[in-house]
C-alpha cells in the first residue's frame, strides 16, 4: 500500500492526513512511479486553503522525482526502470504520496547527473525561473531586475541564471541570514523590505531609472513597491501572492508610472507544448549537470510532517528549496 497525504476540507495545516492507498495498474497513457523525493512548493497550500480549489477530498503536490515502475498502453516516451521527474498543475496533483499512477505526459527522463532529490527541488522552481528569463521579456544584458523572496528555492535559481545573462539582480529578503544567502547565489544588491523603502532603494541603485523587471512571489504587501521600482516600459511579473491577493489596479496608473506593464503567467502555459517544454528542461538541466546553477536544498521532511513543512513555509523560516524524502 502506498502512502498518500490527503486532505477533506479545506483550512490550516492542520488539515494535511496520512493515509493508505492502493496505487493498482496504469491505464492507457498512464505511468506508475515509485518517488524518491517530493517537492515542496508555497503552491501547494493555495490548494489546501482552498485558493486553488479542487474536489475533496484531494491529494496534494504537483511536484517529484522517482523511478517508473510500469507504464500503460500507449506509453512510449517513457519506460519501466527509467528515472523521472516531473511538475504540473491538476493533471499532476497527488504527489505527497510514496508512490502513484499519473499521465505520462508530464513526466520528463533524467540526465545522468542529476539525482531524484535534486529533480524535486528543482523541476518546478527551475522551469519557472526558465520562462521567467528566457521567455517571458526579452531581457539583455546589463539590465537590472528586482527579484523578491532572493533567498527561496525560486529565487536563489533565478538569480544565478540571470547572472549568466549578465544582469544585475537587486533581491529582497526579510533578514540578514537570507541577504547573505541571497548574496551568494548571485545578487549584487541586497533590500531589506522590512526596513527599507523598496522603490527608494532601487531607484538609488539604479541612478534613478529603475528596473527592467520585478518577479514579486509575494503579492500584496510588496505589490506598490514593485509597481514603484520599475523603469519605462519595465514589466511587473505578478508570479504569487504569499501575502495575499494583490489589490485591485486601476489600469491609467500603468500609463502614470511611465507605460509599464503587468503580467500574472502560470508555468503551465509555458510547459504546455512538448517542444518548448524539452528545450526549457534542456537548458534547465544543462546549467545544473555543469555546476552553473546550484540548487540548494536547506529543509528535508518527511511526508506524515507535512503539517508542519507547510507551517514552515508559510511562516517565512524556510530558504532555498524544501522536500519530502520518501
């Protein structure tokens, strides 16, 4: 029997349970994948909170990596014994768990290299930070851009991959500890949004003229800051709302802040076609096999403290990036 965190209702961590489950056989263009690791993303509590709503009761997780055990009619992109990771949305929840049957599609084969426990640290925050950089503003270098959160699992990969761009990366943090994380794994410049004023400082770093772009992960308490920090024509990545919803915009500020522009994407807009998805993963892979992208693990669980992993992320106390060893 595998083991599955489930949840009934929606609410607190509190509302995470361990349970059994009998995984069965894969059916036509299913796989079954035994996990190894299990990512730990602040996505996953919009679906326990019910931000992200789903019938209950419900598994919880998009992310893992692990080795297929068998694999249903019609799967040929991947095969029993081969080593996969794998993220997603709804078509790939459920993955707080020992082992599932999921569609194969989503999952991508591993470059030898890069073990199970680095793929579910990295597969979604990677990907992510791959879009945001080499798809979503046509970024060059020399340009600044002001990334919130630097010391978290995204921030700490988008930062080294920008600086491999050659740009300059302004990060927020909330304590010194993380500045110096964040410092490490490539910011050249460090803002203490509790004790600073955000836009202030940038425009002070920036001789005035702001950033290119601003990736805000955490939503309504930094959302004017960010607006405040762009240059001309910058671009204002809405990418999560750890602090809760944005507020409403009245579109004519965009045109008052010098024509800037705001976006909310979603990574499986930009993993939806295989290609693009193979070529973003390739890249992804490439950075880290050769040691340019280092992807820090600094919290490990394991699934019945789910619980308490969640309270960890939503109280702020974990950097870099969180998994489940199963």
């Amino acid at each position: 029997m595998a083991q599955v965190i489930r949840f009934h209702r929606t609410g607190g961590p509190e509302v995470l349970r361990r349970e059994e489950a009998d995984v069965g056989s894969p059916g036509p263009g299913q796989a079954r994948v035994r996990h190894v690791a299990v990512g730990l993303n602040f996505a996953d509590t919009y679906f326990r909170t019910g931000l992200y709503p789903v019938p209950l009761p419900s598994g919880i997780g998009v992310e893992a990596a692990g080795v297929v055990e068998a694999v249903g009619e019609g799967v040929t992109s991947v095969a029993p014994g081969d080593r996969v990771t794998y993220t997603g949305f709804l078509d790939t929840l459920g993955a707080y768990s020992t082992e599932r049957i999921l569609p194969a599609a989503p999952l991508i084969r591993l470059p030898e290299g890069i073990g199970c426990e680095t793929a579910a640290a990295m597969t979604m925050r990677g990907l992510t930070s791959a879009y945001l950089l080499r798809r979503i503003w046509p970024l060059r270098a020399g340009d600044g851009i002001l990334v919130h959160a630097a010391a978290g699992g995204v921030g700490l990969i988008l930062s080294q991959w920008a600086k491999l761009l050659g740009l300059t990366v302004i990060g927020t943090v909330s304590t010194d500890a993380k500045g110096d994380i964040a410092r490490a794994h490539g910011c050249d410049h460090i803002i203490h949004h509790g004790r600073e004023d955000v836009a202030r400082r940038v425009r002070e770093l920036t001789g005035g003229a702001g950033v290119a772009v601003v990736y805000d992960s955490i939503g309504r308490d930094t959302f004017a800051g960010s607006l405040g920090s762009l240059r001309r024509r910058g671009l204002l990545v809405c990418m999560g709302t750890a602090s809760g919803p944005v507020p409403p915009l009245d579109v004519a500020a965009l045109a008052a802040r010098g024509s800037v522009f705001v976006t909310r994407p979603a990574l499986a807009d930009y993993i939806a076609d295989p290609a693009e998805k193979a070529e973003l993963a390739g890249e992804l892979f490439g950075h880290v096999a050769a040691g340019r992208i280092r992807v820090e693990i600094h919290q490990r669980y394991r699934l019945e403290d789910a619980a308490q992993a969640h309270r960890d992320l939503e109280s702020r106390r974990t950097t870099g990036s969180s998994i489940f060893v199963v």
